[in-house]
C-alpha cells in the first residue's frame, strides 16, 4: 500500500488554513477548502511571474547585465500592451465552444503555455541584450526583439491565465459566497509573491549567469506544474450547455461589451476602478526610494515597507470580505477604501517634516488597507454587476481597467519625478518635495474616486440583474 503524500498534504493544508485565513468559511461539502486551495495555485504562479519581471530581473538587468534602465524599463512595459486584451479574454472564455461543455480550462491552460514559452526564451534572451561572453558579437536586434517576445509572451500569459481563474473560481461557488473566494484568490495572490521573492533572493544571492538560467527556467516548469495541478478536475463536463451553445445565436464581442457598459452605472464603475486604481498605483514605485531619501532608512528597512503595505492591504481584503460577505455595500467600501489612502498619503507627505519615521510607517499601512478594500470591494461589485453568461467579459473589462492605469500609474510616478528633479527650481529644495507632489496628486485621484463613486453608493442595489439560482457546476459527469 503506497501512501498517498499529495493528499496527505492537501489535507494538513485545509484544517490549518481555516484558523488562520480570513476566507476559509467560503468551503462547501461540494467545493472543499482543499480543492479552493488548489485551484487558487494559479494565482501563486501569477505572483512569481510578477516577482521576477518587476523586482529580480528588474535589477539584476540593471546592475548585473549592465542593460540601461530605458531600455529595462521599456520591457517590463510591454507585458501593459496585452491588458486591453483582457476583456476579450474574458469574453472568449464566456462563449467558448466544446465538445465536453469546457470554457474556462482551455484558456488557463493557453495562458500557461504563453508563460513557458516566454521563460522558456527569457534568460538566453537577456544574456544576448546583455553582450555577455560570446554573445558580445551578436546583433543587437536579436537580444532587443527576443527579450521583448519573452515579456510580452509572460505578460500575456498573466493576464490570460488571472482572467480566466477568476472567472473559473467564482463558478465554482455560489453567488454569495464571490466576495470571500475572490479574497481568498488575492491573499494567494500576496502569499505567493512574498514566497517566491524570498527562494529568488536565495537562489541568486551568489548571482551567476548560469544561475540565473537555472532560476528563469525552474520558474517555467513550476509555472506548468504548479497550473496543471490547480486545474485538475474543477472544470465540470457538461454536454447539455455544449449543446446549447451550438444552438445559440453567436454574439459577438462588439455586441457583447456594449450590452455590459450598457447595463447601469457599469461604464461609472470602470472610470472608478481607473481612477483609484491610478491613484494608489503610483506610490508602488516611489515608496521605498522615498524613506531612503527623505527619512534615511537603510535597504533592509526599505524592503521592510513592502511587507507593510501587503500587511495593509491583506487587512483590507479580510475586511472587505468579511462586510461583503454579510450583505455590505460593495460601493460604499469602494468609497472608504478611496477615504482611508487620501489621509495615508497626507501622513506619507507630512512625515518628511513632521513626526517621522513612526507617521511614514503608519501612512503606509494605511494605504495599504485602503488599497485592499478597494481593489476587493471593486472586483465584487464587477461580479455581482454582471449578467451570470458575462462574468468572464466583466472580469476582464475589470482587469484590463485596473491593469493598464496600474501600470501608467507607476510609469508616470517615476517620470513626474525625474522631470521635477531635473527642473532647476527644485535644486534647493528637500529631497522629498518632488515625492510629496506625486503623493499630491494620488490623493487628488483618490478624491475624484470619491465623487465619481458617490451616486453608486447611493442607489445601491445587492443583486443588479443576476439570476437568483446560482449554477451547479460542481458535479463531474463520467463520460
């Protein structure tokens, strides 16, 4: 008799994460936490993706590879060209056509391929671009448009494959029950960037080429295994919605976006989403420069600001859940997730001047939290906003809105302040004047939030259009 350690393991994990996640209670007789816990994998290999792009790469491109930073910054831009795309995504995945009645897996497994082929590619790529050893002689242009296939193939394969899970997660479980698994999908999400930026530091703290090939590609393989066992039987065969949507007239997605934007206060919500997303997303960049600078805290203090702001945000999620999960307003925690950064950033701008250190942690912590309860209390609001044959277009027109002015946010942070740096008026002035008026202007974005919210926190309504029975999707039928 051979003892099965996968399941063993599995089932260690689903009696301890009850204690200790904020979600757990969203596990069914139908849909155990063990089986959430798996599926929510796809968003830990979204994680390490992210961590690798945006925070390793980032520097040892930089530093190690001695690649400019243009022209760094430039391909850790281009996984931004595939957000828009997000919504059609989405939307795919909603009409998809097969034989066994499969929407969902297909593209997560499409979206998995894109991230291989892409680490597949990525460390020989930057080592051409790099002109190290004997790729010193090769053109340039094969290291440029190699290493921007391989982001924009990891890109792409991130935004595929979060679409679609989301989208697969919440029909997993019952109406009610989409605030806690989106939360549950997010703490994932964070635990899972914490997680693999720790074993990337490890495994290149003695930095190597070769090293570096090692840890791109073991990425790759973990990406494959890691989404092949989060998609292992969540699916549901069903032949009867095959059938049906072979009969069905074909929309198409033109049509179908503008019926969702149609649908009252939807296109509100999206410029929501644009604007706080803006708002929060361009201190991400600036943060820990900020605390060196403007306070003098070390490096190792500085990385210790990440951990704040997730442990914020983290807080936000466990209580956004838990109010949406008891009939809360999604849009009215919209609107205080706005409220608490503006003073988290007013604190950010005062500490340089006032009380210090301890007022620059706090407003930290304070965004953070502002963040979580916005970003989950706006992805609820896009679920239960949305027709139950359009989850996965809103989804996607939730993810490419919060993706894109994510990204410009964090873009034009940096670009805002290099220009105020290099005006020769600020020559004089503090090292964090030209921080304080980026975080002036996050909290001007904030407040437009606010009143841009404002009228759909008023007419609230729980249940806008869906149908009141959820879909049982959950029993597998055997051919």
């Amino acid at each position: 008799m051979t003892f099965n350690y996968r399941a063993f393991a599995l089932n260690k994990l689903a009696r301890i994460a009850p204690r200790y996640l904020p979600f757990a209670d969203v596990a069914t007789a139908e849909v155990p936490l063990s089986r959430l816990l798996r599926l929510s994998l796809f968003q830990v290999t979204v994680g390490m993706a992210l961590v690798l792009l945006v925070g390793t790469l980032n520097r040892v491109m930089i530093v190690e590879l001695a690649v400019p930073a243009t022209l760094v910054a430039g391909m850790l831009a281009l996984p931004l060209l595939f957000a828009p795309f997000r919504t059609l995504i989405g939307f795919k995945s909603d009409t998809h056509k097969s034989a066994l009645g499969l929407r969902r897996v297909p593209y997560i497994w499409k979206g998995t391929m894109y991230q291989f082929g892409g680490f597949a590619i990525m460390p020989f790529a930057l080592l051409v671009l790099s002109g190290y050893g004997e790729a010193i002689d090769a053109p340039r242009w094969i290291g440029l448009s190699s290493a921007a296939l391989a982001f924009l193939l990891v890109g792409a394969g991130v935004h595929m494959v979060q679409t679609v899970g989301l989208a697969l997660a919440t029909d997993l479980v019952k109406q009610e029950d989409h605030p806690k698994v989106v939360g549950l999908m997010y703490v994932m999400l964070l635990l899972g960037m914490v997680v693999s930026a720790l074993i990337y530091g490890a495994l290149l703290a003695d930095y190597t080429p070769g090293r570096l090939i090692q840890v791109i590609q073991g990425s790759a393989v973990a990406t494959v295994a890691l989404n092949l066992l989060a998609l292992w039987k969540q699916e549901s065969r069903d032949r009867q919605r095959a059938q049906a949507m072979e009969t069905a007239p074909q929309i198409q997605f033109r049509d179908a976006f503008a019926q969702l934007v149609a649908r009252p206060g939807t296109l509100r919500l999206l410029v929501v989403i644009g604007l706080g997303t803006f708002g929060f997303g361009m201190a991400d960049v600036l943060l820990e420069p900020y605390g060196g600078q403007s306070l003098g805290f070390t490096v190792g203090q500085t990385t210790k600001l990440t951990a704040i702001l997730a442990g914020g945000t983290l807080l936000g999620f466990g209580y956004a859940s838990r109010v949406l999960s008891q009939g809360g307003a999604p849009t009215r925690l919209i609107a205080l997730g706005a409220l608490i950064g503006i003073p988290g950033f007013v604190a950010i701008i005062l500490s340089a001047t006032l009380v210090g250190p301890a007022l620059f942690v706090a407003g930290t912590l304070a965004t953070g939290l502002g963040a979580g309860l916005f970003g989950h209390a706006t992805l609820t609001e896009t679920i239960r906003r949305a027709p139950s044959d359009q989850i996965g277009l809103s989804l996607g027109a939730w993810g490419a809105v919060q993706a894109t002015c994510a990204g410009i946010g964090v873009a034009l942070a940096g670009v805002v302040r290099d220009i105020l740096v290099s005006i020769p008026a600020f020559a004089g002035l503090p090292a964090h004047t030209p921080y304080n008026l980026v975080f002036m202007i996050e909290v001007v974005f904030l407040a437009l939030a606010i009143l841009v919210c404002i009228p759909l926190a008023v007419s609230h309504n729980p249940i806008r259009g869906r149908r009141a029975t959820a879909p049982q999707p959950n029993s597998v039928e055997v051919p």
